[in-house]
C-alpha cells in the first residue's frame, strides 16, 4: 500500500498548523481511515525533538469529514483546558462529530431528514447520530453556524410544503409558533400525539438556548401539522385566529 505524506494528510484534514500527526492506519476494505494527532513537537535543527515538560493531556476521538469514499476518525490527544471549540476538525468532548462533520449533520435535521437516512447517505453510525441528535435536543451542545467550518455539504431537500400545494399551516417564520410554544397561545387540542409532542418541545426548549437549535425544534413542531394536517383541522383553526 502506497503511503500518505503526513503533512498532506494534516492539510487535507484542515487540522491546525500547530498540530501534527503522528500515525495513521487506513484500511482501505472498510473505506476507513484512523487518525492520531497531537501538539506540534518543538524539534532541533537535526529534527529531533527537543525535551519538554510532559503536560497533561485528554484523549478525543471524532469522526471527520470523509474524503472520497474514505471515512476519517481523528484520535486527538490535547492538552487538559486546551480551547478547542473554533476548531473544524475537532468536537465537542463526548460527542462523536468533528464540528465540520457536526455541521452537515445538523443542516439534514434542520431539512427533516430521518436519522437512518443521514446515516446512509454519510456513513454514519445510527448509534452516533442518534447520540448527537439526544445532546441537541437536551441542549447539551450548541450549533455548529458559528465555528469555523467547512463548507457543508449539500443536504438533500426536504422541504415543509409541496411547491404549488394549499394548505392551512402557517409558515414557519410565523410568530405563531412561538406564541404556541413559550404558552402566549393556549391550544385546544384534541389530538394526544400532538399534545405529546407539544409537551416535549416545550421541556427542550426551557434547556436550549442556542437560536439555531431553537429554530430547529420549531421547525419540527411545523413539520408535524404540515405532515398531519387532514387530523389538525380543529387545532388549526385556532393558530389561524391567532
């Protein structure tokens, strides 16, 4: 198997300048390649490296962006403290993405893609997605829009409504929704899935205090009475009157 120059590979994987990396193995039957990497080491004129203080470090592992049909999975040692939070190619401790992979992820939930769906069409873990998908709804994590990112790739389309459809829902950008939601407007529903729903956005959202992840659980709330109008007649007049 032919190798792969190290310092390519950090590049390719946007990995900071002051990183590097110290092994990888890529199997190319599983389409999989691991990833060590770690602080730059100071080194000498000859290229050995200098002596040092050992500082304490934490071990990460992320999955990345892949690259061609290759999945890529970074195992990060870091300095204990070390800020990682701006970083592309690093995540949040815990959680299984890279931001830049966290990124892509979330723009399919914001599109309402299923979770089985996103996982085939990135390689993904259901197990992983489904984990990120519990810490975003409990707001454990933030959204990704602020990092510092890779352009995301394309999701596939899912919109709310049908183009040239009528239908009864009000838009998403509606402040109805968040008079629905903060209890401003008071719903008679007579529909226990949405009572149930209803009852679970509004326990997320006393959590969440990203507004990317917020305008994502109305857009869900949206989705639901698009998806469920013909059964939302009575709940519908309601938001209509306002």
């Amino acid at each position: 198997m032919t190798g792969i120059d190290k310092a390519l590979l950090r590049q390719l994987l946007l990995i900071g300048n002051a990183w590097e990396i110290g092994d990888y193995q890529l199997d190319l039957r599983k389409r999989r390649c691991d990833v060590w990497v770690a602080p730059e080491v100071e080194r000498s004129w000859f290229g050995r490296p200098r002596k040092a203080q050992a500082a304490r470090t934490e071990q990460h592992t992320w999955q990345h962006l892949a690259l061609g049909p290759v999945r890529f999975f970074l195992h990060v040692s870091a300095p204990v403290g070390a800020d990682l939070s701006r970083s592309s190619w690093t995540g949040d401790p815990g959680m299984p993405f890279t931001h830049a992979l966290a990124q892509q992820v979330f723009a399919m939930f914001t599109e309402g893609m299923e979770l089985t769906a996103i996982c085939k069409m990135m390689g993904l873990s259901l197990n992983d997605v489904w984990r990120y998908r519990f810490a975003i709804d409990n707001g454990l994590v933030q959204s990704q829009t602020g990092a510092a990112m890779a352009p995301a790739r394309p999701a596939a389309a899912a919109v709310d409504v049908a183009p040239g459809v009528a239908t009864a829902v009000p838009d998403v950008a509606d402040p109805v929704w968040l008079r629905v939601v903060s209890g401003d407007l008071k719903l008679d529903i007579k529909v226990l899935s949405l009572k149930l729903m209803l009852t679970r956005v509004r326990s997320q959202l006393e959590v969440i205090s990203d507004d990317e992840v917020r305008l994502l659980k109305l857009r869900d709330l949206h989705r639901y009475f698009v998806k469920n109008e013909r059964v939302l007649a009575h709940e519908l007049t309601q938001l209509r009157m306002g």
